[in-house]
C-alpha cells in the first residue's frame, strides 16, 4: 500500500480497466451464474452495510432472512423448515453434513454421495473428516440405486441426492434414495443448488424435496437460477433439531448464538434475494425457465441438424453434447470465436448451460461456430 491515496477518478479509471479484461457473461455458455436481477442489485447496494453476524443490530435484514426462509420452505413443501442464507452451495451442504455429523454418534463417519455429486463434497471430506463413498451412475448418468446399497455399512450417516447435477443437469431418483435412507435410519440430504430454482418452474414434474419423507435437508442457490446477487446460498433442515446442532454461543453479541458458518455475514444478498422473490414471484420465476428450456430445446435440435446429439435427453437447462475431441473443441471454440463452454469428467463431452443471458440470437450463431469448429477438427 502507498502512503498517499489516490483520488477518485483515478481510482474509477483502474476499476474500469480491470473490469474490461473481465469476460463477464457475454458469450459465456459454461456458467450456472447469471446476471443478477436489476431489482436484486438494488436491494443488494441498499444494504452493503448490513451485517446479520450481530442480528441484533439489523433487524429488519433479519426479518427479510425469515421471509426468504419460509417462502422458499413452502415452495419445497414444507413450511415447518428451518435453515439460513448461506454464501452458496458449498457452504450449504457443508453446513449439512455438519449438522448431520453432529447428531450422529459414529467416530467414524461416511456418507455416500453420487459419482456426479459437485466438488464440495470432496471438501466436507477433508474438514468435516467424513469418508466419501461415491456411489457409481446408471446409463442415464442418476445414481445407481443398487450402488448406493451396496455402499451402506454400519458407520454410514448419510445419502446424498443431487437435484440437478454440476455437470449434466440430471435429478437423482430422490424417492428411492428416501426408501433406502428410511429403511436403514440414514439422513438424506439434496443438493439442489441448480436444480433448486428450476425443477419447481418445470413443466414436467419431478419429485425431489420434502415432500419426500425422507429428505432432511436441501440446499439451493439464489445466486444460480434464482437471480439474486453473488454470494447467496440457502439451506434448508426439515425440522429445527438440524439447526439446533449447527449453534454456538455468542456470549458479547446482540444474539445469544449463531449457527452459521460464517461470522460476520453481508445482508446485502438476503435483501437482494428477499427483493427478487418478492419481485418475480412464481410466475416470474417459471417465465424464465421456459425461456431457458426453449433456448435448450433449440441447441439440442439445431445440433441434430448437424449431426450432433445429446449424452441424455435434458432435464433442464444443461446439454451435454457428444463430440470427438472435445477438449479441442472447447479450445478451438475459445481462441477462434469467443465462446465459454465447459467440458464434463466422465465421458468428456462438451458441456453448455443455458441461462438467463443467452439469447436465441447466442444460440444460433454457437451452432455455426460449432459446426465450423467440429468440420475443422475432422
Ligand atoms: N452443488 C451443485 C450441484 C453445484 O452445481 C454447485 C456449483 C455447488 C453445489 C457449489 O455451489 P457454490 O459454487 O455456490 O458454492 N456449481 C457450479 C460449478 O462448480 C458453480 C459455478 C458457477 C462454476 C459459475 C463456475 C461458474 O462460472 O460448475
């Protein structure tokens, strides 16, 4: 750091140049963010001060959290759920796990998670030391369920489902994952971090939350396909025994305890996220994932068109589609046309999300690039 400070127009000078070598959105087909709703970066800038860490002192952040809380709770189908706003699927699910580790009294335990389960996982491993078991796909890349079972011993705590993977936007068979979970006493926690904001907004119905008896706890990102501001999280427990084991006091604060991972924690995305469901309500929420499911349904039968298919039909806004070379692709796609697209572990395909700031226009010209792209790597 310098001595002196610099003024401020040479500061907004930098700040506009970094922002320039920022990629942003545009032509970015391999993120599951997207731009955050303009009523969201409102709300969000309103409360850039507001710290729900010492809840005591923010109050009405703090009623915005409860509001976020119960809405999402009823859209999941519960509205006893507890939980909290989180800064995202990691801190969520790790969040979880924790809570599940605690209630349970093995000294040595493991959960078993899906082959597609998001990298978080392999970090609860490491700081919760709990034993990943990954349990192997079946040919439509869910879980397999016969996998699953044979992972159980007597020190399994936990199943893990995942409502709408990382990599290829697959729901897990949640109920079948619930019967096994109820029959041997496990927790089962989703992870819907994508699928969250989206499977509700389907036309077609799936079943995955709590409705399901044996779901204890979901996660889901507003900062995904919710439209909220970066970092925005929620977890979600079936009942408060869950939160109850996340607590710790915090003797000197305006609160008594917290039971976030986080101490000091922004409100500014409980507001934005706050903002933005009020704003866009269900209606709004279910205009978008049609748009997104349209553009999807275009991809998929343009690339027919050139003899490109999909490694499943999808489910929602995620296409993985196969093709040879595709780490080349992926690189020729980049430094000849601009495009962002990402590639998944296993088979490696080219993977693309369709959010929010795509538009048709994006979609039309990626299938001639890629046209071009796969005819030049023949
Ligand atoms: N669970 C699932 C199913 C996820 O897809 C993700 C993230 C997480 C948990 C973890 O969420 P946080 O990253 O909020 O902690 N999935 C994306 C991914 O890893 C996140 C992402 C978003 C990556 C934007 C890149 C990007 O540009 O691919």
């Amino acid at each position: 750091m310098k001595h002196k400070g610099l003024e401020e127009s040479n500061i907004i000078k930098l700040l506009k140049q970094k922002k320039k070598s920022d990629i942003g959105f545009n032509k970015v087909l391999s993120t599951m963010c997207t731009k955050p709703h303009p009523i969201a970066i409102k709300a969000h800038l309103m409360f850039i001060e507001s710290n729900i860490g010492d809840s005591g002192l923010f109050p009405g952040t703090s009623s915005m959290e409860n509001t976020v809380i119960t809405s999402l709770s009823q859209l999941l189908n519960n509205k006893n759920a507890y939980g909290y706003i989180t800064t995202g699927g990691t801190e969520s699910n790790i969040q979880a796990l924790r809570s599940i580790k605690n209630i349970s009294d093995s000294t040595n335990p493991n959960i078993i998670v899906p082959e597609s389960a998001h990298f978080s996982f392999d970090k609860i491993s490491n700081l919760l030391d709990i034993e990943i078991k990954k349990a192997s796909l079946d040919n439509s890349f869910k879980v397999d369920l016969k996998s699953v079972k044979k992972l159980i011993d007597h020190n399994t705590i936990a199943l893990v489902g995942i409502a709408g993977t990382t990599e290829f936007g697959q729901i897990d068979p949640i109920e079948s994952l619930s019967e096994i979970a109820i029959k041997n006493k496990l927790f089962l926690h989703i992870d819907a971090a994508f699928g969250g904001f989206v499977i509700p907004f389907l036309d077609k119905k799936y079943i995955f939350d709590f409705l399901v008896p044996g779901v204890t706890s979901i996660s889901l990102d507003p900062h995904k396909m919710g439209f909220s501001t970066i970092p925005s999280g929620v977890i979600l427990f079936r009942n408060k025994m869950f939160l109850d084991n996340l607590e710790t006091s915090t003797p000197y604060l305006t609160s008594k305890s917290q039971y976030s991972l986080t101490g000091t924690r922004t409100g500014a995305t409980v507001a934005a996220t706050f903002a933005v469901l009020k704003y866009l309500g269900q209606e709004g929420y279910s205009k978008y994932v049609e748009y997104c499911m349209y553009l999807t349904n275009k991809l998929i039968s343009g690339a027919h068109k050139i003899q490109i298919y999909p490694l499943i039909d999808p489910v929602m806004n995620v296409v993985v589609l196969q093709v040879n070379k595709p780490e080349e692709v992926r690189n020729y796609l980049r430094e000849k046309y601009g495009w962002y697209v990402s590639i998944t572990r296993n088979p490696k395909c080219l993977r693309i999300i369709l959010m929010p700031h795509i538009t048709e226009n994006d979609v039309e010209h990626f299938l001639i690039d890629l046209e071009k792209t796969v005819e030049y790597l023949k």
